[in-house]
C-alpha cells in the first residue's frame, strides 16, 4: 500500500458515504482532476483533513489521505 493511501474496511466505508474516519463529519466537496476527487472534513477545530477519492459507478475504488486542508482552500468549497 503506498503511503497516505487508505486501506483500513472500516474507513473505506466511511469514505465511500463520505464521512471523515477520523472524527465522523460530513466532507465537503473540493477540486477534480480527472477521475479522483478532493474532499474535505468539515470539522475545522479538530480534523481538517483531506481525502482524494475515485468513484466509479458510484463505487469507491481509490482512497487516498491528503493531510491538513488549510482553512483558505477550505473556504473556496465549503457553502
């Protein structure tokens, strides 16, 4: 498994309802690049992390930590 990459069941089934493993919140959409997505946690006191993920077909094929999301990216996706 490369580094960063999510691997864990029960956190690939968080992700894939896209809910942060780490602390339970919702994640907020962020920025696309060609199949994968960025999301971010939503809880910005205590998580602030961020996920690459690919669905295909609705389904979760690719997960990938990103670490910390800065709260000046955060807030160009966050409504």
């Amino acid at each position: 498994m490369r580094p960063g990459e999510v691997g864990e069941k029960r956190a690939l089934r968080l992700l894939a309802r896209r809910i942060c493993p780490e602390c339970g919140n919702d994640l907020v959409f962020g920025p696309r690049g060609g199949a994968a997505m960025n999301f971010y946690c939503s809880e910005r006191d205590d998580c602030r992390l961020g996920y690459s993920l690919t669905f295909v077909d609705g389904l979760l094929v690719f997960a990938e930590r990103i670490g910390e999301v800065d709260d000046a990216r955060f807030a160009m996706y966050a409504k």
